[in-house]
C-alpha cells in the first residue's frame, strides 16, 4: 500500500473519532470537507450569580457553537440574591444587600448600564456616596441609652476591635490559629494596657462582644474561634463606597437571566461524568446529556451531597479542599410594626413607589455620635486596578448579549436614549441620576449583653477548653464549640429564663437603611416622567407602618430557624421588654409582625458566606475547589464556580460573579483548542484524500489498459 494510502486510511480514522464526539455529518465525496459540526451543549447548575455570568459570557462569546442550559432548582433566579415582600407589600433584602465597592465590581458596572443603579462614577466626590454609621448602646432593663464615660468607654472598644482587625489583615506572620484566638490576644492586651476599672472594663467587655457579633454578620463566621487568620489575609475588598443596591441586587439577576434558556424546577441529584460527557438526572425525573456540567450551588449543599451526586465521586483532592472551607449562616429577622397614620411622622412614611426618608423620627439621642467606621469584611485593602481588566471583560461579554438581546432585557417602559458599547460606560436607558447627593445615614442600637466574666472574652476563654490546633479543629468540625466569643448563651446570666438564641442578636436597626429596597433609577426616571404623580400623604384616619430588621449568626440563627413563626415572635416580645430603651414607634400594635429568612435549613443553600476555618494556612484549598475535573484529553468535563470558589471575593457576589466568567473562558478556551483539533484533523485527511485521487485513478487506469490488453490477445488467440 502505498504511503498516500496509509496517510488516508490514518486520518480517516481521526474524522471517524472526530464524528462520534461532535456529531460531524454531512461528508459525502466530492463534497467540501470542512467540518459541520454541532453545537456543543454545557449545563450550568444554579442561577445565580456565578451561573448567570457565565451563561452570559458564553452565550456573548460563543452563542453559535454552543447551547447552554440553565438549571435551577428553585423558581426564581439571583440565588443567595433574594428579594422579599413584608406585610405592608414593602420590598427588602432578604440575602446579599450591598455593592461591596463600587470601584472595579462587575455588577455595579452592570446594574449602571442596565439603567438599574445610580451613576457615581464620574464624580470627582466618591466619599459623598459613603454611608454614615451612627450607634447608640442600649442595656438590658435600661430605659436610657448609654451616656456618660460608659459611652465613651464602648465607643473606645469599638475603634480597638476595628484596629485590631486591620492589623490581623495586614500581618502575614501571625501564629494564630483562628480569628478568634487573634482577637482574644489583642483584647488581652488592651484590658492589661489600659488598666480598666471594673465598670469600664464591663463597658468595654460588652461593647466588644457586640463588636464580634455584628463582624459575624458581615462575614458570615459561625464564631471567630471559627474562622482561620488566612480569611483576612486573602480576602480583598474594592474601593469605592459600600452601596445598597437600588431595585435590589435580584433585579440585576433578573436582567442577566433575560436571554438564557433558565430551567427551573431542576433539582439536580446525580452527575455521571468521564471523558465522553456527562449525563444529569434531576428530581422531577429529567434527564439531560452534555459535553460539559458547570457546578454553582453553594459549597454547604455540595458538602452535603457529593457523595450521593457524583459518579464517580469526587478525587480525594477535592474532597479534601471542600473539608478546608465552611459555610455559615447569617439571618435576618424584619418586623413591621402598624402604627395609626395620626402618630406617624410623614418622613418615616414610605410605599412601594417612594423611598423612606433617611431620617427617623424616633433617633433622638444623647449626642448621636458618628462611628468611625464598621468593618465591613475583615480584608486587605486593594486598589481598583486588581481587577479592572477581568471587570473590563466581564462587563463587555454581557453588553455584547445584551446589545444582540435588547428586546428581551428592555422593558416597554423605559425610554432608550443615546448608548454606547465600550466597557464601563451606560446603556443611557435612562438619564443621568438627579436624585439629591446626600450621604445617607444608618442607625444602629447596639445590645450590650452582660458579660459574667470579661476574662472570659481573651485567651483563657479559648484555652480552658482548647489546648492544640489539632484538638481546635476536631471540636470545630463537630461544632462543639460556643457560638461566639462568649460562654454558652445565658450562662452565668442574671435572666437566663429567656430564649438563648436572643442572645446571638447584636443589634437592632429601623426602616430606612439597606435592607429596605429603593426603586432603582429606571423606576424613579419613570416617576419623574409621570408628571403630576404626588406621593400619597399619610392622613389621620390612616394607619402606616414603621420598619426594623435583627441580624442573627451561627448556632443562634439555627435555633432560631427550628422554631415557629410564633415562637419566634414571642421571643421578640421578649427581647423589647428587656431592651426597653427600643424607639418602638408610640401606640404600635404589638406584636409586630415578622419575616425572617431561614438560609441553614434551606436544602438549596444549606447556608449563607463561605470563608476559611481555622486551622487552614492559606487560601489555596480554595484554588483547588476551582480546578475542574478534566477528560483524558484534557478537555473539563466538571467546572466548578460560585462565592466559594474566588480565592480574592469569597463570600460576596461579586466574586460569585466573577467565578462564573472564570470559567466560562476557561470552557471556551478549551473548545477552543478542541475546535481547532478536529479542524486540523479533517485538513490533513481532506488533503490525504486529494493526494490519493491521483493515484487511484493511475492505477485503475494501469488495470484497465492491462485488462484491454489481456482482452485483445485473448482474441487473437481464439482467431488464430
């Protein structure tokens, strides 16, 4: 056989492989060779932010070589980004509430050209746009706020919890195990430093305890003794102002969803993959197939279930990454108290078409003084340049679908002025914001919980029951440990007949204040517009409603979830008679009514923030999270994305977002390279053909001029 033949019969073999894996047909001869081939089909489970960015960024990139499939368990997108409606029909934030940074955050970006969000970027000011914190103390059975040296004193503890957590940030050396044990040692020197007498010292003691528990909150820990010191060493945070998103951040999930083909209902329950796809069974008996599976859901609900969803199961590395990271849970709890309209200040008044005022009535404090500043996410200190090229491209993939979807992210409602296409810039949905810049103020009342023995809250509250990084982790995994920097809720108090999980509240804020939903710009250009629209008074015969929102973390926040709504709304009572300084709006009807979320117990999220547990050194079990399960060819089959899986962002959508574009390039970068594969393999065997024609036909010619030959002398001999 000659080597043209050989050549043939080799890349022959290549096209057939190449057929079977994406469905090539259409080859007859004489036809052009070049390859027609399928789409590929990826499937993305979860619709939140991490899935709907990469849906976004491959739909934008690569609509027309591969079908993706959204699907999503619940019904409705935006995941850990959820809206919710209280009694009175007002909307709040029953998840994530904030643009964590406005400098570089790919959903500011997004939420300004979708029209949604307030443009601030081209003010020179940025600093007008930061909120105010202000705090006063309230103490249990205590009809007075704080005052005097006491406030001074708690005031203190504040800024000192705020300094140390800026310098565990920063020290890359610190031998602690945890957090906790990190704040424990810098409290123990601050106490011994100041030399406190013991009402100070109480004071300080108690305002501290707030201090970690609201910390808790913003970052999620189940405790501080919890959470390893590489959390705040890897974690970044944007620059820019800390912003309550307008609309709220669902409505910028809602946008991104628009164009995608979101399946909901689809609770996923098994992943077979290997190097010929994967195959994925869902709990209402469907049944997809794909070249591809990306994996959103929350590390709680992939901790809980691997072992059941994946087969084969996961490699021990990944196993192992998943054990190094935690999940913890973050509640609110809004009560809407109904107040006769007649004893209601018009400015705590609001509806759903008029944002509150960001004053209430009831702030009247002694001396109403301004926080220095709340933490927000324990984390170093960035500049907006980390991430501009990956905000750039993240921002250009979505308006490019955008662009080519308009119909179905537009509403009718909304007038389209001039747009432009370049990263970062609007979409002039709507006109530049006119809206007053008024920096806007958040109010928060501190429980200065009793602390029985303020050693209790330095190193020997740690080590009289933890005495080895070994034993730490063990007691950790198991969740033996308290649920704070404090003994077990109601030890040692003197009114321990109340629920324990009361304990695990740090504060309580009323309506106004980021929870609460404004109307996004769109809606408020669309309220202007309606001229001679008048928000509707509140008149004397009229009752209204006033807002207030608990936060409540940890062991606290599941003891909470595992009671009824009464139950629940008893403790309340409870806990207003034992802080009687509350500002509870005069001739309220009591009880108030309640919504509260339940983010532990929910089987779709099993949970709310990622972060480190103690123990962990670094980030890299993150990192590893990330790495996809690959075919032999190299080619990932099991992509894995979410807020857990950002080494820099965890915790926060943005870095949810931000994981999703990750690996949507790294899928097209791969079909990619597997694209040019096939076509490279279907060259050479269209040439090897071309190159064997010739050459078969010389030989049929040889055949047949021999065969006439043989013909001819045959005749000739039966002549002769």
């Amino acid at each position: 056989m000659s080597p043209a033949a050989v050549q043939c019969i080799y890349h022959a073999d290549i096209m057939e492989g190449a057929m079977k894996k994406h469905r090539i047909s259409g080859l007859e001869k004489g036809r052009d060779l070049s390859p027609v081939i399928s789409k590929s089909r990826l499937i993305i489970i979860g619709a939140g932010f991490s899935g709907l960015s990469a849906a976004r960024t491959i739909l934008g990139a690569a609509g027309d070589r591969v079908e993706v499939i959204v699907l999503e368990a619940s019904c409705e997108v935006g995941g850990r980004a959820k809206s919710g409606k209280l009694p009175s029909g007002t909307a709040v934030e029953l998840g994530a509430t904030w643009f964590h940074g406005i400098c570089g955050n790919p959903l500011y970006e997004i939420g300004v050209w979708e029209g949604l969000v307030q443009d601030t970027r081209g003010n020179p000011d940025l600093s007008q746009f930061e909120v105010d914190w202000h705090v006063d103390f309230l103490r249990p059975f205590q009809d007075q706020l704080l005052n005097g040296r006491s406030r001074v004193v708690a005031e203190e503890a504040l800024e000192r919890f705020q300094e140390s957590a800026l310098e565990m940030s920063e020290d890359t050396q610190a031998p602690d195990i945890s957090v906790g044990a990190f704040l424990r040692r810098k409290y123990d020197e601050i106490i011994s430093h100041d030399g406190l007498c013991s009402e100070d010292l109480a004071a300080f003691a108690e305002s501290w305890q707030f201090r970690e528990k609201q910390q808790r909150s913003f970052d999620g820990f189940f405790c501080a003794d919890d959470v390893s010191t590489a959390f705040p060493r890897e974690f970044e945070t944007l620059e820019g102002p800390n912003l309550p998103v307008q609309g709220g951040l669902q409505g910028i999930a809602r946008s991104l969803a628009a164009p995608l083909d979101v399946r909901f209902g689809h609770q996923v329950t098994a992943i077979e993959w290997g190097s010929g796809g994967v195959s994925i069974s869902c709990s209402n008996s469907s049944e997809f197939e794909a070249d591809a599976v990306l994996v959103t859901t929350s590390i709680g609900v992939l901790q809980a279930k691997h072992l059941d969803m994946f087969h084969p199961p996961l490699p021990s590395w990944k196993q192992l990454a998943l054990s190094a990271i935690r999940l913890g849970v973050v509640d609110k709890i809004f009560l809407e108290f109904e107040v006769p309209g007649g004893q209601v200040d018009a400015l705590t008044h609001h509806s759903p078409r008029s944002p509150p005022c960001p004053e209430h009535p009831e702030v009247q404090t002694a001396g109403q003084t301004l926080v220095t500043g709340e933490v927000w996410n324990m984390g170093r200190r960035t500049g907006p340049e980390v991430s501009a090229s990956a905000v750039a491209q993240a921002t250009t993939a979505v308006m490019a679908v955008t662009e080519r979807c308009a119909s179905a992210c537009v509403s009718s409602s909304t007038i389209v002025s001039s747009s432009t296409n370049a990263a970062g810039q609007s979409k002039g949905k709507v006109a530049p914001s006119r809206r007053p810049k008024q920096r806007k103020s958040i109010h928060t009342y501190a429980f200065m919980w009793p602390v029985p023995d303020p050693r209790q809250l330095g190193m020997s509250g740690l080590t009289s029951s933890i005495c080895t990084a070994t034993d730490y982790c063990t007691a950790t995994a198991q969740q033996q440990l308290p649920g704070g920097l404090l003994l077990h809720p109601g030890e040692g108090m003197p009114f321990s007949d109340l629920p324990t999980w009361l304990y695990g509240l740090h504060s309580i804020r009323f309506n106004p204040g980021p929870c609460w939903i404004e109307p996004s710009e769109s809606e408020m250009y669309d309220m202007r517009r309606d001229s001679g629209q008048q928000v509707k008074e509140v008149t004397n015969n009229e009752s209204s409603t006033v807002g207030a929102v608990l936060w409540i973390t940890g062991d606290s926040a599941l003891e909470m979830e595992a009671l009824s709504d009464e139950e629940v709304q008893q403790g309340i009572m409870q806990l207003l008679s034992t802080f009687p300084a509350i500002p509870v709006p005069k001739n309220a009807k009591l009880p108030p009514k309640i919504v509260r979320t339940s983010w532990g117990r929910d089987e779709l999220y099993r949970g709310s923030y990622s972060y480190l547990r103690a123990g962990v050194e670094d980030g890299e079990a993150i990192d590893i999270l990330a790495e996809p399960l690959c075919a032999e060819n190299g080619f990932p089959v099991v992509m894995f994305a979410g807020e857990a899986t950002h080494r820099q962002y965890p915790g926060t959508a943005h870095g949810a977002y931000l994981s999703g574009f990750r690996e949507a390039n790294r899928f097209l970068a791969s079909l990619d390279r597997q694209d040019s594969l096939v076509a490279w393999s279907l060259a050479a065997a269209a040439a090897a053909v071309q190159h064997l024609e010739p050459e078969s036909q010389q030989q049929q010619q040889q055949s047949s001029s021999a065969s006439s030959i043989q013909r001819q002398s045959s005749g000739r001999s039966l002549a002769a």
